[in-house]
C-alpha cells in the first residue's frame, strides 16, 4: 500500500474510532431541562353559557334563508367555494399564487428550516482538511536538523492535515438546541397559515364589501332615478298651478341630498377595488376587471363549528402560541446545560516535509488527539440569570398560549351570536323595507293626484331609501359574518393536501418563478409555469402540519 493509501486507512480509522464515541456518548447521554408536553385542551365543550340555537331566523329577501349549525363538522379547506362564485374562487387562486406577504411568510419558513439543518449538522463530528505551504527563516541552534552551518536556515515548509473535533452532546444541550429551533420553524410554519387564513378571509370579506357597495349605489340610483321622475311631475304640477314653488324646492334640495350620497360610496368602492388588487399581488394601474354583485354570491346553509376541544388543533395563532412555549422550553433546556461541564476531543492526523515531491511518505507522518472538560467556575452568576431568564420567558410563554386559546374561544363565540342576530336583522329589514314601499307608493300616487302634502312624500322617500340601503347592509353582513365563523375556526387549513405554492422574486426582473423541489408535494402546475429548483444545498422543504 502506498503513502497516500496508508494515510486514508489511518483517517477512516480514526472517523470509525469517534463515530464509536459519538454513539456511546449519546446512548449514555441526557437531555435535561423540561420536556415539553401539549397543553391540555379548554375546560370547556361550548362557546356561550348557554345553548346556541341551531337555525337561524330566514325571510323572503334574497340570502335571507336559514342557516344550520352543525357542530363537530369539518370545516373544507377551500371554504369560499361554499359560496358557489367562479369568480371568487378564480380571484382567491390569483391570490394565493402571487400575495407578496404570503410568499415572505414561505421564505421565511424555508430559511427556519434551513436552521434546523445547519444545527443537526453538529451531531456530527467537524472534519476539515487543509494544505498550508509556508517559507521561514530559523537560526540553525532552532533547527540543527535543517541547518548546514550557523548561518539563518531558510526552506520552504509543506503541511498537509485533516482535523476532526467533536463536542459530545452529553447532556442534551445541541438536541435542546434542534429542539428549540424545530419549534421556531414550526411557529414559522403556522405563520405561514396564519397568512393563509387572513389572506384568503380579507379577500374574500373586501369581495363582499365590493357587492355591497354596489348593491347600495344601485339602490340609490333606483331611489334617484323615481325622485327625478316624481321632480318632474312637480314641474308639471308648478307650471299649471297645482304645486307651489316651495313644493318644488323640497324636492330639488331632496334629490341633491340623495345624489351627494353617490360620491361617498363610489369612493369606497374605488379604495376596495384597490385593495382587493392588492390583495392579490397586482398593481392598481393594471386593467379593472369584472365587479360583484350580491347576487352572485350564495349564503352557506351549512355552517360546521368545531368544538373548543377541536380548536385548539386548527387554529393556526393557537399552534403558534403552542411551539413558541416549546421552544421557551427547550431554551431552558439550553440554559441547564451550559451550566454543566462540557466534553470535547479533537485530533489531526497528516505530513509536513520541505520538499512537496516528497510530502506523502511515511516518514513525515504526524498526528495528535486530545480531549478536553471544562466546568465554568466563576461567572458572577452570568449563567444561573441566565436559567432564571429562561424559565420567566417560558412562564410568559404559557399565559400567552392561554390568553390565545381565550381570544380564539371568544372569536367563535361572536361570530355564532352574529349569525344569530344577523338572520333577524334581515328579516327586520326585509319588513321594514316592504311597508316603506307600500308608504311610499301611496305617498307618490297621492301626490300625482294633489292630496298629499310633499314633506310626507319626502318623509316616505327618504324612509324607503333608507329601508332598501339596510336590506343590502344586512344581506352583506350575514356574507360577512359567515367568512369570519370560518376564520375563527381555523380555515380548515388541515384538510389542504398540499401546501401552498412558493415563489422566487428576481429583483433585477421583477418576475417570479415557482420553487419546485420533487421531494416536496405539490398540486398540478398550469402548462408553460416558470420554474426554479432550490439551491444547490438546500434539503428539502419540510412543511409542519
């Protein structure tokens, strides 16, 4: 066998003889400080002190049917299909495919993850190689071996090694470590849902707004449009003698009153439209398209609500409270351990020669193993704060996972009683909306024949706008409030079989390409979709469920 044979049998030796300790070590190892065990669910099985009703009120206006309750139901994950608008499931696709924040929450998942690699990584020994050629000059009673008379010796000298050192993990500080870092990706991962969620819940409340305020400039221009027609009877009236100017002027100023309300409500829905380009990653220079209509958007009848018990594991804020107390506790893990000795060895094995022709030969052969303990002795209580820090943060922790399982009990809560309540706001103001119309029908046919005074008529005009306007608030308000039941239960992220699709921005370009890695799952892409592959390094993608 030659040198360099003989030299690559002594490093797989050594590597066998420390992958040998490195397993002892871990099998004779601990993990000390807290393992994290999951929070126990709420004390609870219902939302409100008392029984919620399991159908809502229903009357004849359009959304205006009963909604059912049903408890223990899983929620869908694409919820806004329950809706039955291809418009809105087309714009929540665009949505999701090309949200700004959305894709810097799976970056920033992608990178947590990235630290949860790089932290594995020293389970395993550090092994490095190096080639350092250097030229000096030694008096020759330093070097007698290189010296050929007492004059300064000068060579050249040729070192080539290969280190290897290793901390053992005796008593768990890098699993803490992992652990702790695994947490906060996980925490990252529910980010991710939490962007989701809001996201796909904000678009498709801003798409109901949109339908809103067009239904009231509709119903408006339809209150708009009659009083213009009665001002013009007036006229009639006035100029053969039947109305008085005074007459006349009520009913000019009460049309203008009417139309100033138009530019308030376009305004709105300009911003809205806005904000809904926004929402799904587009410039607001980019063309309009088609708008929304209440009409075209049908009320769910079937709501599912989880129990708070079901809860705890859907919503993405409550499993994000969760892993941030376990990587608090996992931190006080980290905190025991640097209190405790340390154990370490390290050793390089390799040849050092003045001549490089000759480097690999037996004879300039060299190598060193040591090992190393270190017990911090004195730190003026550096380290002991330091534990003590940990386990207040880990305290703060769990009131912060309490104080959100709370909220979120509380967000179910209202939105259930506002379901309730907005099936009977409806029918209240379906009525109110039918007998403002039969008054305001005799108020116009009393008027055209002289035996109403017009302050009825105005009366009964600004009544019946005001009755038409509350029937499209209340329609748009049980659309709304339905998104955010769906919201307060989770969004039924859990039943998505893949997750949402990443992005790359090139910044010099402006243009994005899908990160596709085939180790990760994936949903079907659309034909001629730009791709990108991750980085060279990069393992693949773990996406926590």
């Amino acid at each position: 066998m030659n040198s360099s044979g003989m030299f690559h049998c002594g490093v797989m030796r050594a590597r066998a003889s420390i992958s040998c300790l490195v397993a002892a070590a871990l099998l004779t190892s601990c993990a000390v400080g807290p393992d994290f065990h999951e929070p126990a669910p709420p004390e609870t099985e219902r939302y409100t002190p008392g029984p919620v009703a399991l159908h809502t009120a229903s009357t004849d206006a359009r959304d205006g049917q009963s909604q059912h309750l049903q408890p223990g139901r899983d929620l869908p994950a694409d919820w806004w299909t329950l809706f039955r608008s291809p418009a809105l499931d087309a714009l929540m696709r665009q949505a999701l495919t090309n949200n700004p924040n959305l894709q810097a929450t799976l970056a920033s998942l992608r990178a947590a993850k990235e630290a949860v690699y790089a932290q594995q990584a020293k389970f395993l020994p550090l092994v490095q190689a190096n080639f350092n050629p250097t030229r000096q000059q030694s008096p020759a009673v330093l070097a007698p071996p290189l010296s050929t008379g007492t004059a300064p010796q000068t060579f050249n000298l040729y070192t080539a090694q290969v280190s290897v050192s290793y901390v053992f993990d005796v008593w768990g500080l890098n699993r803490r470590q992992v652990e702790q870092l695994q947490a906060l990706a996980d925490v990252q991962g529910f980010q991710v849902e939490a962007a989701y969620l809001t996201l796909t819940s904000s678009l498709a409340g801003a798409v109901i707004t949109e339908a809103s305020l067009r239904g009231q400039i509709d119903a408006t221009n339809e209150i708009i449009g009659l009083n213009r027609k009665m001002l013009g009877i007036l006229r009639q009236q006035f100029d053969t003698g039947y109305a008085s100017r005074n007459d006349l002027a009520l009913q000019e100023a009460a049309l203008a009153q009417q139309e100033a309300t138009l530019p308030p409500l376009r305004k709105a829905l300009q911003q809205n439209r806005d904000l809904i380009a926004a929402l799904c990653g587009a410039y607001t220079s980019e063309p309009l398209r088609a708008g929304f209509k209440l009409d075209a958007l049908q009320l769910p009848t079937d709501l599912p609500v989880s129990l708070p018990s079901q809860l705890v594991a859907q919503r993405p804020d409550i499993r994000a409270a969760q892993e941030q107390l376990h990587a608090a506790g996992a931190q006080v893990g980290v905190a025991t351990a640097n209190m405790l000795p340390s154990f370490s060895i390290n050793g390089n094995a390799g040849y050092m020669q003045t001549v490089i022709s000759q480097l690999f030969t037996p004879g300039n052969q060299f190598w060193l193993i040591g090992a190393n303990v270190a017990q911090t002795v004195f730190d003026a209580g550096n380290l002991l704060h330091t534990l003590r820090g940990a386990q207040g943060t880990y305290d703060a922790a769990a009131w912060s996972y309490r104080s959100t399982v709370v909220g979120a009990v509380q967000n179910v809560a209202d939105a259930l009683r506002a379901i309730e309540n907005d099936a009977d706001a409806l029918k209240a103001a379906r009525d109110f909306q039918r007998a403002a119309k039969i008054s305001y029908d005799l108020a116009q046919q009393q008027m055209q024949t002289g035996y109403a005074n017009i302050l009825v008529l105005l009366t009964a005009q600004q009544t019946y706008l005001q009755a038409t306007i509350q029937v499209v608030q209340a329609r748009a308000t049980r659309l709304s409030d339905t998104v955010l039941l769906f919201q307060a239960l989770g969004g039924g992220w859990w039943n998505r079989p893949v997750p949402p699709i990443e992005k790359i921005l090139n910044t010099d370009t402006g243009q994005s390409a899908i990160l596709v890695d085939p180790h990760a799952p994936s949903g079907p892409l659309p034909p001629d979709t730009p791709t990108v592959a991750p980085g060279l390094f990069s393992p693949p993608p773990a996406y926590p469920h």
